[in-house]
C-alpha cells in the first residue's frame, strides 16, 4: 500500500525534474569570450558588419564563436541625412551607438581597430598589437573618407559661423550644435556651389541635396529672402551623376537644370580659403587650377584606399583600390575564406546602405556555407536602391541592378506627384525607427523583413557562372539526375 507521503515526495520529484527540464529549454549561451586566440569568424566593420553579426548568430543559433573588430564607436545613416538637414530627425536618430547592431553574444575589439591583416596567416592584428586568428573574415570596412585632400576644408567645416558643410557631423561639434540646418534655411545670396569628388564616394545619390537647396531658394527669391542675382552650380569632377546607371544620371542632370542650377563636370576641390572664402578647383584632365568666390558651399568629401587592405595585398590598382570581390558570391577572388560586405567591395553598382543590405544575405548565407564546408550557392545580382530627394517634400529611389537594369520601383513618380509625396512623408515619418529596428534584430531587413531570404541550390557556384547570363538565384531551378544536381537556367 503507498502511502500518502510516499504519494506527495514522488509528486514533488516529477515536478522538479519537469522544471530542471523546462528551464533548460530556455538556458541561455554564454557569451563569446572576447581573449579567445581564434575566432571562427571575425567581422572588420560596425556598421553593416555589425548588423550581419547579430543575423549571423541568429540564423546559426550561435553555433561560432564571431568576433566584429572595430574601431569607431558611432555610426551615421546616410540616408535619412536629408531629412536630417531639414530638422526632420533629431541627432539621436541620426548618430546612433555602433554596439548597437552587435548581439549580446558577440565578443568585440572595445573600439580597438585593425593594424593589419596577415590573408596568408589567417590572422589580424589589432592596434594594441594583439594578434587574433580566425577561419573565416568579412571585411565591411566602408569607403576612407579623406578630408586632408581639401586642403582648409576641415577648418572651415567645424567652423560653426562659416557657410562650408558636408554630410557628416564633425566630432568637435555639441549635441545642440545645428549647422546641419543652415546650408538650405540660411542662405540669402552670392555664390553657392555643391561639390561632388571623383568615383567612389560615400552618399553617391543618397546625399544629393541640390535639388531640394535649388527649389528652396527658388521660392525664396519670390518672397525676397534670397537675392536675384543669387548663382548656384554643382561642380561634378566626373562625368555622370550615378557611376553605373545611366539612366539615373540622365534624369539627375536633367533636374538640375530645369532648378535653374548650372553644372561643371571635370572640376574636383582641392582647397578652402576659409579667411577670403575662395574655392580652388582642379580639372581632373589637364590639372589647371580655378579660383572662385563663394558664400556657401556643400562637399562631399573624396575617398582613398584603406591602408590596411593596400598592405595586405587584398586590393590593387586593378580592383580600383576597392575589395577584389566575386561580384556574384562576394567572396575575395584570392583568399577563398575572405568575404566582403558593403561600400568596400569592387563590384559595378551604386552604393548605398540598401544595397550593402541586399549584399548581406548573400554574404550570411554564402559564409555559413563556407563554414560548413558546402557550395556556394547564394547569388548576388547586384540589386540596389538609393533615395533621391526631388524637392523639399517629394522623394523617389534610384534603383538598378547589375548591367544598368532597372528596378520594378526605379524613380517612380520622378516629377514629384503625390506618389514621391507620400513617400517622403512616411520616410520622414518612419524610417528613423526602421534603421533602429534593423540595429536591434528585430527584423531580417530588405526585401522580406520578417522573412528570412533564402537562395536555392545550384549545381555550380556562382562565381562560375558565365557573365552573359542574367543571373539571380530565384532563375534557378534544380533536379535531381542520380547522385548529381543539374542547375537548370
């Protein structure tokens, strides 16, 4: 016979071990040390390398250990920098904290950067010379601005009460500090210039605020708050407005002039007069120098090769001083456990933040791959979407894929009708909280968000696919023929 005690500690054992059970369901990984000597992948970058980190532990449940080395602690979002200038997004919105984007699991170099890297060690070294290896690196470094090649520029440009600007804020500046607003809202006359560097640049597209400055003013000019014999011109130091995409250009320059603005192609700025407010531009062809008289003036600042890369012999001349990239698989055409992510990469697009987004599944997708020692079968086509402010309360998106073809969306609404002012509304409206989201996981980004973009399996890798052939991995279906798999286009 059982009695009621024996009845009641049994009971209570079934419950404990239920719970011992049930709470193991839910027991979290510890993090990932930040002392390890190697890493199954590092990530070089905090911005989209931040951002892949945290879907990367997601998608393989923390399976690696991931290390993200950076060295930059804030992290800007170029495409709301428009509304940004027009007072439409606070600062917080604007900058926000790089660790962000990184999952609580991920160990990371505390804002120390990359020294150098070692490709034929596997290996990098931090500025503090600590040496890390690894078996797998993405590198989503971005492009190195160079502001020292405006001689003057940066001392101009932190000036409060001086009429240069850029898109970026300097790191001089208070929280309260509101220059941003002032090369629209507080020009009145003279002389005013937008100034685009040779190819590549950051904000290709995205920052272009001349249309919104030139239909401003224009309205200005009729209520007298700008002078009639007020000249604005964007000096362009190459030849088109959008690198790999003719048709984006074509309509850009188009805009430009129906503004009532002037454009000078071949015309770099080299130098900032801050005392006598003089430019000095150079022509890229022959190198003859040009002194004009400004009174506001808005650069975007040129680019140079990432020292790190150049001494690691993962750029060249030839690759444009840019990552040497498969431009399908995004994998380094040397170092086969080398990824690249973003801006960095040499491959014919325009560049954006979008675009290194749509890079990023294929590169997540492509590196679990690799790590499991699997084909590679994610394809990137090269789709990307910039967005282009038309006037101070329309936008549309520029966007193309790979070999100048458009996209379904590709400047819709173009003319500034009520389609190009609803989405600016909700762009001005919403998308400071969607770049949050994407930081904090909370979605899996463009094109699903909150479904996880899958590729289908091809019986080749991407980077042996021939080059005539359209290429998207959706074009693929695949069959079965034995113990073989047939990629049939």
């Amino acid at each position: 016979m059982i009695h009621s005690k024996q009845v009641l500690r049994y009971n209570a054992s079934l419950v404990t071990q239920s719970a011992r059970g049930f709470a193991g369901l839910f027991k979290k990984k510890k993090p990932t040390p930040k002392d390890l000597e190697k890493y199954d992948v590092i990530i070089i970058g905090c911005n989209i390398g931040g951002i892949l980190s945290r879907q990367f532990e997601k998608v393989t449940k923390q399976h690696y250990k991931v290390m993200v080395a950076f060295d930059r602690n804030t992290n800007e979002q170029l495409p709301i920098r428009n509304i940004y200038e027009q007072g439409k997004a606070a600062k917080t919105d604007y900058v926000l904290n790089a660790k962000l984007s990184l999952d609580t699991n991920t160990a990371h170099s505390e804002g120390v950067g990359v020294d150098k890297i070692l490709p034929e060690e596997d290996a990098v070294i931090l500025r503090n010379g600590r040496r890390i290896g690894y078996d797998h690196l993405v590198i989503a470094t971005g492009l190195k601005e160079d502001f020292g090649a405006i001689q003057g520029f940066e001392d101009a440009w932190q000036d409060l009460s001086h009429p240069v600007f850029t898109h970026k804020e300097h790191p001089s500046w208070r929280a309260n500090d509101m220059k941003h607003t002032r090369w629209i809202y507080n020009f009145t006359n003279g002389n005013a210039y937008f100034c685009i560097p040779p190819f590549p640049y950051r904000g290709e597209v995205t920052v272009f605020n001349f249309l919104t400055a030139a239909q401003v003013w224009r309205w200005y000019g009729t209520n007298g708050k700008v002078s009639p014999l007020t000249k604005f011109t964007v000096v362009n130091a190459n030849r088109s407005f959008c690198q790999y995409f003719e048709e984006a250009s074509r309509f850009i320059e188009t805009a430009i002039r129906k503004n009532g603005a002037d454009i000078e192609h071949g015309l770099k700025l080299v130098e900032i007069d801050k005392k006598n407010f003089k430019a000095t531009f150079e022509n890229v062809n022959s190198g003859e120098k040009t002194v004009k008289e400004y009174h506001n003036l808005y650069a975007i600042p040129p680019t140079k090769p990432d020292p790190v890369l150049v001494d690691a012999g993962l750029v060249s001349q030839e690759s444009n001083y840019l990552l040497d990239v498969d431009r399908e698989s995004l994998r380094h055409n040397k170092y086969h456990n080398i990824f690249g992510l973003g801006e960095v990469n040499n491959i014919p697009t325009t560049k954006g933040f979008w675009n290194s987004f749509y890079q990023l599944h294929v590169v997540k997708h492509n590196l679990y791959q690799s790590l499991k020692g699997k084909r590679l079968n994610a394809v990137f086509d090269g789709r990307t979407k910039v967005p282009l402010q038309l006037s101070q309360n329309a936008l549309t998106f520029v966007e193309h894929y790979y070999d100048q073809k458009p996209g379904s969306m590709n400047l819709l609404d173009k003319n500034g009708g009520i389609i190009a002012k609803l989405r600016y509304i909700n762009w001005a409206r919403n998308q400071k909280k969607g770049f949050m989201d994407l930081y904090l996981g909370k979605n899996y980004g463009p094109p699903f968000y909150r479904i996880k973009k899958t590729f289908k399996d091809l019986a080749i890798g991407p980077e042996a696919i021939v080059r005539e052939i359209p290429r998207s991995a959706a074009e693929y279906t695949t069959v079965s023929k034995g113990s073989e798999q047939v990629a049939h286009p």
